[in-house]
C-alpha cells in the first residue's frame, strides 16, 4: 500500500484520475473536498443542479470567498434564472472542466448531492425522450394529487422514491410513462455506456451520519441561513424571476420562503418547514445513492478526524490507480 502523507501526493500517484464525494445535505462533504484538494493539489468541481444559479447563494451554501480563494471551483454560478440546467448540460460542462483541471496537472474533485448529475457523468446519459410541450402542459395543469396516483399505479418504483413535494419530477415521470408506454424508472436504468468516463473514474466515496447527528447539523445549516439574511436573498431574487424558473424553485428553503413572503405562512414555522423539507431531502438522497451507484460509504462521527478521512479517501484511491495502470 501506498503511504499517504499530509503532503500533496505527487500527481504521478494519483495519475490525475478524478475523485468522486458524494452524500447528503449537510453531512460534511464540502469540508472533507475543501481538504482534500488541498493536499492533493486539485479543484473541485460542484455536483450540485442549485450552486449553478446566480444568486442562489444562502439556500445553497455556496462555498465563500474564502474558500473559493483556497481552491478553484467550478461549476458555480455558471446559469441566469432565467435559463435552464440538466444533466446533459451538467455532464457536457464538467466533462470540459476536468480536462482543463487535468492539463493544469492537477487533479479534480467532483462533490455535491445531486445523484442524477453524478450518474450522467459517469454512466451516461439515459433513453428517456424529450419533453413533448402539449403533454407537459396538461400535465403541468393537473392535480399533483392525481399524477401521483398514475404514477403509483404505473410505476411503483418510480414512486417509492421520487420526492413528491417536487411537482416538476413528479411531472416528468409521468410524462416519460405516457409517452413511451413504459415505466420511467425501466427507461433511466438503461445508461449508455460511457467508456472514457469508466475509464478515468476511480472510486465514488459517499459520507453518512448517525440520524441524530445528520439532523442536528440540518439543523444548525438552516438557522444559519436565515441568520445569514436568506430571507432577503429571496426577495431580491423574486424580482429576478425567481418564480419564473421551475427548477430553481424546488431549491429546498427558496419554495418555502416565498410562500413565507405570499403572507401563507409565519416566519418561525417556515424556518421548522424547512428544517423538516431538508431532512426529508437527505433521506431520499441517502436512498438514492444506496440504490444507484457502487459506492465506498464513510460514515462520520460528529467530531470528524479529517486527517483520518483523508487518508482512507487517498489510500484507496492510489490502490484503484495502482490497479488501472
């Protein structure tokens, strides 16, 4: 086994092969990257479908100046509300990103929790067919309540684990079934292969936490935000065309604020809503990444021994290169 060092391993070691961290809201993943590419030498790359918004910067913890002055990111910022952002997108993005990294001699570091993101870019893209504009406009003018129905009757799988406070997944979903006859959940289980991606990929790390410990730091994130002024953040961000954007407004916290701001609700109980909406959020994250992707689970204590994580990070990936060259 290789010996890992709190000095940048040099990139001969690592062969600039990409490393993947992946898990939940608020588990502590951005600090372990933030290290890590630091004793690496890398840059990270955001895996987050919300960080690549202007202006969505409190709800999403953005990482701060400060960090983004430590080590690059990318994939930050890099979409107007008034535009739209997918998977496609995402993988076309950091595919350009990381050979960038990589000819800088440095190594990427992919981190976030969109799981959809994470899949594209290594597996590829799925089969599901492009939206049909007719169809989604009926589906768009349809009682949630009835769509998840359909959907329960249709698909199962699809339904045990799709967020159904999102309408615009619940949506897809449906609309994939009706345009293909076929269950959604059958259609994104057939990736295309993505050989080079395969190729340069060494492990995919995800973090957990005890429940207690995951709610209690969910906890503290949200207080913190809106300690931070998240409140006015969306206000602002109303007049930018928040609304206007579906995607953006799934964002977890920014949905709730503005019903805050429609006067439907106090502002203490949008603050417990959104407590609830983000622990819900990690447990189908937590779900999903179980279910999709072969990954290697770290579980973190509630006092974290980065040190410790970066080495089993590290000493596992120089194996997987050792093994690929």
């Amino acid at each position: 086994m290789a010996k890992v060092s709190n000095s940048h391993p040099p990139s001969s070691i690592l062969h600039l092969r990409p490393i993947f961290l992946a898990g939940p809201t608020a588990v502590g993943k951005s600090e372990i990257a933030l290290n890590l590419a630091s004793r690496v030498g890398g840059e990270i790359i955001s895996v987050d479908s919300m960080q690549v918004y202007r202006g969505l910067d409190i709800g999403t913890a953005k990482p701060t100046s400060a960090e983004r002055a430590r080590v690059a990111h990318h994939l930050i910022d890099v979409a107007e509300l008034s535009q739209g952002f997918d998977a496609a997108k995402f993988v076309s993005l950091a595919s350009k990103v990381m050979a960038e990294i990589q000819s800088r001699g440095r190594v990427p570091v992919f981190c976030g929790g969109t799981g959809l993101y994470f899949k594209a870019y290594l597996q590829g893209l799925g089969e599901a067919p492009p939206s049909d504009a007719a169809l989604r406009a009926t589906l768009d003018a349809s009682p949630l309540d009835e769509l998840l129905r359909e959907l329960e009757l249709l698909d199962p799988a699809t339904f045990a684990i799709i967020d159904r406070n999102n309408p615009r997944r619940v949506v897809r979903a449906v609309e994939v079934i009706r345009l293909t006859g076929k269950p959604f959940s059958e259609q994104r289980s057939k990736w295309k292969d993505s050989t080079a991606n395969t190729e340069i990929a060494t492990r995919i790390f995800a973090f957990t936490r005890a429940s207690a410990d995951l709610h209690s730091r969910i906890n503290r994130r949200v207080d913190a935000m809106f300690s931070l002024g998240l409140v006015d953040e969306v206000r602002h961000l109303l007049t930018r065309g928040l609304e206007k954007n579906p995607t953006a407004m799934q964002a977890i916290g920014y949905r709730q604020v503005v019903e805050h701001l429609r006067g439907e609700r106090g502002l203490a109980e949008t603050i417990e809503l959104v407590k609830a909406r983000t622990r819900q959020f990690a447990k189908r994250q937590m779900t999903w990444f179980r279910s999709q992707l072969n990954v290697v689970w770290i579980e973190l204590e509630p006092v974290t021994n980065t040190d410790q994580i970066l080495g089993q990070i590290l000493s596992r990936t120089i194996r997987a290169d050792e093994v690929q060259s």
